[in-house]
C-alpha cells in the first residue's frame, strides 16, 4: 500500500510516516497543498491522508480536485475541528473517512488499512511473460505452474518490470515506485532485491540488466 501524508505539522507528519513505515506501509510525505498536488499528479496512491487546513493550496481544494479527477485515492480527512458540521462538510467534499485531531495513533493505522482494502479503480489486468505470470489483484506469481514465494518488495518490482512491457526500468524508478522517499538513493536495495527475485524466478533467467539503462524482463 502507497500512502500519501498531506500534513503541514511537520513533526506529527514525521511521526505518522515513520509509525506506518514501521507496518511496512509506503509512505511519502507533503507538508503544504501544492507539494501534495505535485506528489497526487506524478504517484497513484493507494490513501492520502489529508489535513485539511493545509497552507498553500488548501485540504478541501485538494478533495474538491481529486474527486473531480474520479480518483481511486481514498481520502482520510484529518482537521482540528471536532463537531458533526465539519465532519459532514468534509465527507460531503469527497472524503471517504474524517478524524478529528488529537486523535490515536491506532485509530489512524485501522481507518487507513481499512480504507486500503476498499476497492477503488479495477486492478491492472493479468501480467506474464513466457512461462512467468502474474495476478496483480491476487498477489500471485507462478513460473511454469510453480506459485513464487515472494515478499511484496520483490512482488511489486517484478510487477513493474512486467507492466513496463520489455522497457528497461531504471534502478530509481524501481526505488520510488516500489520504495519510498525515504529510501537512500544510494542504497543497494534495488540491486539486492533483484538478485533475490532472479533466485527465485530461477532458470532460464528473464530479468536483463541494461548497461546505463535499468532492468527489464526479456529481450527485444
């Protein structure tokens, strides 16, 4: 799950991503309206929690425009106000789910899983190559009828490496789709993990490293 924080207390935002981090939830981070405009235009994200009073571009803009755009981020709405008329306008703007501030950090983890396993968009259809294929919506992936035994980091590269259709696929791209922008660009993450996910897709190898270029599953 990818997680968007809108949230311009900079401290409680800190503390939020790093508890659902913990949970092994992506998250990233914004601390004003147009910073999470940018990040909601570039990244699909499963939640977005949402402060409405952000600064710049303000919380009930941001729900107004992704409801417009037919999203499928749910939309926690966070705000300071406690009574039934704010909580009412929020929904009524496009949220799925409200919480009033100060609120517990359990409550907060629950609302978002909880709005994580809603269905939003239609998952992306069958994935595969060769004899590899892949069941996004199931989180399943077989090679010649074997069933992989893959932990979601290496499930969700391997998912991007066969949506890019042969296109090799940069080790940041993986880094920021897969991971998130807490990850060290530096890091041999991406390079670890695919060397485990070669191990277990096993032989004939399918992912190719592209000099300068990335990875890829297959050849031209």
């Amino acid at each position: 799950m990818r997680v968007l924080i809108a949230e311009d207390d900079d401290r409680l935002a800190r503390a939020v991503a790093a508890g659902l981090r913990r949970r092994g939830i992506t998250v990233e981070v914004a601390l004003d309206g147009g910073d999470a405009l940018d990040k909601l235009t570039a990244t699909s994200y499963d939640v977005v929690v949402l402060d409405r009073d952000l600064p710049g571009v303000h919380g009930d803009e941001i729900c107004r425009t992704l409801a417009a755009g037919r999203s499928a981020s749910r939309i926690l709405m966070l705000t300071a106000a406690r009574s039934v008329r704010d909580r009412v306008e929020g929904l009524g703007l496009g949220a799925d789910d409200y919480l009033p501030k100060p609120f517990d950090f359990s409550e907060l983890v629950a609302r978002v899983q909880a709005l994580g396993r809603r269905p939003g968009a239609p998952p992306p259809a069958g994935l595969g190559y060769g004899d590899l294929s892949m069941d996004p919506a199931r989180r399943i992936a077989t090679r010649a009828g074997r069933r992989l035994a893959l932990t979601p980091k290496e499930f969700a590269v391997l998912e991007c490496l066969l949506a890019a259709d042969g296109r090799p696929v940069p080790a940041e791209e993986l880094l920021r789709r897969v991971w998130d922008e807490a990850a060290d660009p530096f890091t041999t993450t991406v390079k670890t993990t695919i060397r485990r996910l070669r191990a277990k897709l096993g032989d004939p190898p399918v992912i190719e490293t592209i000099r300068d270029s990335g990875y890829r599953i297959g050849g031209s």
